[in-house]
C-alpha cells in the first residue's frame, strides 16, 4: 500500500459524482416503484418529503458496495483505506463501512426530524396566531422569525449545499482525501491505484473551483425575480400587459385578505397571483418551480401539480 500516493482531488470529485447520479437514479426509481405500487391512489407517496427517497436510496446504495468498492471509486481508480497504527495502510472492512453508513444515516435522520419538528411548530404557531387576535406583540415577533427563518432555508438550500460543496472540495477532498466529515472522524482517506498520474495540475483543480463557483452563483440566481426572468426568459410578454405586478396595490384582486397577499414562499408581494386547489395563493414563478419538483401545497400539503395552477387575471 505503502507505494500508493494519494487520491487527488479530481478523483475524488469525479467518484462523488458518479456516486451521485447512480443515487439520484436509485432515489426516482424507488419514487417511482412506491407511486405504482399505490396506484391509483398515490397521494400518500406525494406527502412523503423528497429527503426520505434521497435518505433510502443513499442508505441503499452504500449498502450495495458494503464489502466492495462503489462505481465510483472504480471508475475513478481510488481506494478507502484507514492506518493500522503502525505507518501502514489497510483496506477499510465490511464492519468499518458499516459505522460509517450509520453515521451518516443517524445524521440525515436527525436533519429530517429537525425539519419536520419546525415545520410542526410553524403549523402550530400559525393556528394559535390565526385563532387568536389579541395575542402578544413577543408571539407575533417569534412566530415571524421562525417563518422567515424556514422560508430562507428553504429557499436557499441549494446555495447553501453547493457552499457546503466548495468547503467539502477545499478543506476535505484537498487537504485530508476523503470526500465526507464521517470518513474525516473515522481516519480514512483515498489512495490512488492510478500510478501514471499522482498530483492534480494547478489549472484543474482551479476549474474545479470556477465550476462550483459557478454553479453557486446560478443557485443565487434562481432564488432572485430578476435571475428567474434571465433563466427562464417570458415568450409571452404580451400576454401578461393588463395584470398587476405586485398585490402591493390594495385595488388589485380586493377580494384577497391583506395576510394572504404575500407569498409564503419568497415573503414578498405576491407577483402574478396564482391558486392551488386548495386555495392558497402564491407567485406563479415561486408556486411553479416548486410543485414542478414537489407537486404539493407548501402550506398545507395537500396533492397539486403544476396542470392545476389557476392563474388569477
């Protein structure tokens, strides 16, 4: 082992993102499998969050390479090993795997409960804050900050993620070779079995740094108005002449109550109302994109699809 050197940082990228896609794929398969099972009432697999297919089709596909290598780190020639102690490198064992699947299982389970613990205390508080009208100004402020505080999480994970990306390629797969904080605690790291090509050139890892970089900024500019209209650019401006910009006009749409006239989803002016079956309101581009990935009502939960958006005019 010991004539090994270790894995440079474009392979242990290259590995974690065919990794990646094979988890994505297991991730639509299993989505898929549950909503044909359930068929044709599948609004129960619509209910489920999403990380719970991402949690089980990650759990299952380390599974699948427990005692063996995953496709990626034989497509990309790199090795999981761990020190013995005594200046030499050993294999990582089926058992050693396995504490770092619970690890990272236990960790993603904590993640999900702490989501849905504050999505239950939002749905709490805003019960007790609608069926009470004489409640205090300190309720009010609380249950303001923790709404605005899921709706930024929320609406900026995938920039948080593609930062947490960046750091995982500077701090881990650049300086210690290995790709997660769970390989970090538990003393591994990758070795190169690919003997013609030791370092990593200066240029490449810097384009893979301009290649995060720019995927952040694209995360930025899809959680901003003017980044969604440069994305996904209007073919029919006409169309959209007589409508309101904003509901910040109270003579637009009077019919709607002044606290539904902010969408829940980017907490501004509602732009280009628009209502789900279930009647709540919110902008056409912030309720599109997401039923479009998560065909449900974020308030309430309750089953729609992007065919069942009603465009208010």
């Amino acid at each position: 082992m010991e004539l090994f050197s270790s894995a440079s940082p474009l392979q242990i990228v290259l590995s974690n993102e065919i990794d990646g896609l094979c988890t994505q794929f297991l991730r639509s398969q299993i989505e898929t499998a549950l909503k044909t099972l359930t068929s044709p009432r599948p609004l129960w697999v619509s209910s489920v969050p999403q990380e719970c297919f991402s949690t089980l089709a990650n759990l299952l596909y380390q599974l699948s390479s427990l005692g063996r290598e995953s496709l990626g780190n034989e497509v990309s020639r790199i090795l999981l090993v761990k020190s013995n102690g005594r200046s030499a490198l050993e294999k990582v064992s089926p058992k050693q795997q396995t504490y770092e699947i619970l690890f990272n299982l236990g960790s993603e389970i904590i993640l999900l409960l702490l989501k849905k613990w504050g999505q239950h205390s939002v749905r709490r508080m805003s019960s007790t804050h609608g069926s009470h009208h004489d409640h205090s100004d300190s309720s009010h402020t609380k249950y303001e900050l923790v709404t605005r505080l899921l709706v930024f999480l929320k609406k900026w994970m995938p920039a948080l993620s593609r930062i947490f990306s960046i750091i995982r390629l500077l701090f881990l797969i650049n300086k210690h070779h290995c790709r997660s904080f769970s390989q970090l605690l538990l003393g591994f790291h990758y070795i190169s079995l690919d003997t013609s090509r030791r370092n990593l050139p200066s240029k490449e890892f810097l384009l893979l740094i301009i290649y995060h970089f720019i995927k952040l900024a694209i995360s930025f500019l899809r959680n901003t108005k003017r980044g969604k209209h440069l994305l996904n650019p209007e073919t029919d401006q006409d169309s959209w002449s007589l409508e309101p910009p904003t509901l910040e006009d109270p003579k637009a749409f009077p019919f709607i109550p002044a606290p539904s006239r902010k969408c829940a989803l980017c907490m501004e002016w509602i732009h280009r109302p628009t209502v789900t079956e279930c009647g709540h309101i919110y902008c056409w581009h912030c309720i599109f994109n997401w039923t479009k990935t998560k065909p449900e009502c974020p308030l309430c939960r309750s089953f729609s699809s992007p065919s069942k958006l009603i465009l208010l005019r």
